[in-house]
C-alpha cells in the first residue's frame, strides 16, 4: 500500500513540474520583451496548484 501511495504522489509531483515548467516558458522564453504578457494569465499556471493541494 506504501508503494502505491509513493508512486501517486511521485505521478502528482512530476505533474505540478511540468505544469510549473510550462507556465515558466511562457513567461520567460515566449513573452521574453512582452511587458503586457504578465497581464495574460497561462492555463498551465492556475492549474498548478492542484496537484499541490492533493499533495497535502
């Protein structure tokens, strides 16, 4: 039952990576010399903390 437990929250956390990772590009690589890009809202970055709220 462990085992199972780990590998879910291991899914979960790879996930919030990803999510994060996504949200990071876009900000920092795609938008690089957008100043209204920070006004724009990524579907990947509210999406974040979902996997963090199971985590808890």
């Amino acid at each position: 039952m462990d085992c199972i437990q780990v590998a879910f929250l291991w899914m979960l956390d790879t996930l919030h990576i990803a999510l994060s990772t996504h949200a990071f590009y876009f900000y920092l690589v795609e938008s690089f010399g957008k100043d209204l890009a920070l006004f724009i809202v990524i579907w990947s970055f509210p999406v974040t903390v979902f996997p963090r709220l199971v985590d808890l």
